[in-house]
C-alpha cells in the first residue's frame, strides 16, 4: 500500500471532517432555537406570568363548630379548596415555593396551602392508618380526588402539640405519613410564643429545640418557618438561620399575597400569608375570598406557569423586576 493512501486511511480514523464538526453544531444550534421559540410560543399562548403574585394561604381547626375567627368548618375549608379548582390554582408546598421548585401545567396558578398549630383537626389517623373523614388532609384528598391535577399537596407548621400526640411512637407515625404522602413539614417554634423582644438565646431555643424533634422523628429538616402571630424577632435573620435550623424562608401572619421567589420583591425573611375567611369585618379587604376575588379581576398580577419549571417565564416589559440570581432561566416574550 503506498504512503499516500496510508495516509489518508490514517487521517479518516479518529477524526471528523471539519465540515461535518460545523454542521452537527449548527444543528444543535438550530435546534435549541427551535425549542426556546417553542417555549415562548407557549408562555405567550397561556400569558405565563412566573413573576407574578401567589396566595399563600393559612388555616388553623377545622371544626364543625367554630369557637375563633381562625376556625374554619369542614363544609368552609371543601368551599375554599372548590373555589382554587374552579380559579384554575394548583397547591404547592412552601418548601417548594422558597426554593422556586414550582412545577405546575401551563396556564396554572400556583397557591401554597399551610396549616397552623398542627391540631388533630388537621389531621387524625384511623385505626386503618387512614385519616379521618372531615379532618383537613381527609377533605383536601377528596377534593383532589375530584379534580385531577389538583395536587393534594400541603405544609403543616408543627409546634409539640405534635396533632394532638404525646407518645413518640404516634408522633413520628403521623409525621412519617405526613411526609410519605407528599406534605411538607414546617417549624412553627416549640411552644407558640411571641417571638418579638426575646433574646437570642431565647428564639434559638424555641425554633432549634422543635427543629430538632421534627428531625429526628420524621427524617427530614423544616425548610421553612411560620412566625407565631406573625411577629418577627428583633433581628429577623434570627428565623431563618441558627445554630440547630438554616431555614430558606420565614412565613408571616398576613395580610398580601406573597411575591414571587423570582421577583426582586421577595424577602425571604418576611414572606406574608392571607387568612381562610370570608369577606367581613377586616376580612372584607385582607382575607382569602377578597384577595383571590382581587386576583382574578387583576389577571396580570398573578402568578401563571408556562409548565416549564426549568425557566421563568414573563412578559418583557416586567423584565426590570426579575431577581438577579434567576437571570439564566429568565423566558420573556
């Protein structure tokens, strides 16, 4: 075999020609092009809003009889959780909220559903190790049941009432269930105090020791906290993180719906929540019915999904509010 042609035997093995290099790059280029125009397309189709606001929701009992403004009935919490299907919400967790894990179908809206003072209301097992018929998780299954892509998804704010339990065992089974159905568990101190002019030592105390119970029952760390009463400690970095918790973000009391976690609004050390109530009195402008009545009338100020969770979608005039730090899964159009 003369050298020429060993030479070019030995220059096609192991090596691509130039042009074909430059041609699989131009497609993979066209192709990616291809695919974000699809994207856009698609957040444009549903006006996908991922900057936009979302209720974060709070209930207390769910009690046939009310004795508080914070309870709510069984037949109230069904009407309220009927009210997000027909508005075309989607329930996420906060947990997946302050980290921005939301992933929900195009067009959606996300809401986040939490729970205060982890009361036996909320949730109470059978003998089955199912839960009880009109306690909150029974009510919201149901519901979710009903309405396929309704997730039946919650974060419950636990405090050593622990759902009414005093033994270790039944603690950790319903916090364990808790968390194997898909519910997220939150910090909400160990003994419901005011957090507010208490030393250091005094909220690290309260928010670590329960932290550290929640822990070590059910194997998993609170990614969040909800303030008692919604007050904030005299240094509010005092919630988010110390010596036994490194939560990524703090829930208040009321009164807004919450900014999203990719706008430049959002403070992860004052998230607020809106309370489950109907309008009357002060809940005639700052509870729940008034605020999602607000939101439908005000559709380009909430939060829409464009069923990406890889991106954040938006119209380009809002692209002045996006957060810095999400700059690489911005989506405008």
């Amino acid at each position: 075999m003369g050298v020429v042609a060993v030479a070019a035997i030995l220059a096609g093995c192991g090596s691509e020609p130039v042009a074909q290099v430059k041609d699989t790059k131009a497609e993979a280029a066209a192709k990616l092009q291809r695919s974000k125009a699809a994207k856009v397309a698609t957040a444009a189709k549903v006006k996908a809003n991922e900057l936009g606001q979302i209720p974060v929701l709070m209930w207390h009992r769910i009690v046939d009889k009310p004795a508080t403004t914070d309870d709510r009935t069984p037949a109230k919490f069904r009407e309220d959780l009927e009210r997000l299907v027909k508005d075309g919400y989607v329930p996420i967790t906060a947990a997946e909220f302050v980290t921005g894990k939301i992933d929900i179908p195009a067009g959606k809206h996300a809401v986040v559903l939490t729970f205060d003072d982890s009361s036996p209301t909320q949730l109470t097992l059978d003998e089955t190790g199912a839960p009880k018929k009109n306690t909150a998780v029974a009510i919201l299954q149901e519901v979710a049941a009903k309405h396929p892509g309704f997730r039946p998804v919650a974060t419950f704010y636990v405090t050593r009432d622990m759902f009414g339990k005093t033994v270790r065992e039944e603690q950790a089974q319903i916090l364990l269930w808790l968390k194997d159905n898909g519910f997220d568990l939150g910090n909400h101190t160990r003994d419901h105090l005011n957090l507010r002019g208490r030393s250091h030592k005094e909220v690290e105390e309260q928010i670590g020791s329960i932290g550290k119970q929640i822990t070590a029952l059910s194997y998993t760390k609170p990614v969040s906290i909800a303030l008692p009463y919604g007050n904030q400690p005299n240094k509010k970095e005092w919630a988010l993180r110390g010596s036994l918790y490194n939560h990524r973000g703090v829930f208040l009391a009321g009164y807004t719906p919450a900014p999203s976690p990719f706008s430049r609004s959002y403070d992860p050390l004052g998230i607020p929540r809106i309370r489950a109530m109907d309008k009357k009195g002060d809940c005639a402008q700052f509870c729940s019915t008034a605020w999602l009545d607000w939101l439908k009338s005000n559709p380009d100020m909430r939060y829409t999904s464009d069923g990406d969770p890889a991106s954040v979608a938006y119209p380009k005039f809002k692209n002045p509010f996006l957060r810095t730090s999400f700059k690489t899964r911005a989506l405008p159009y």
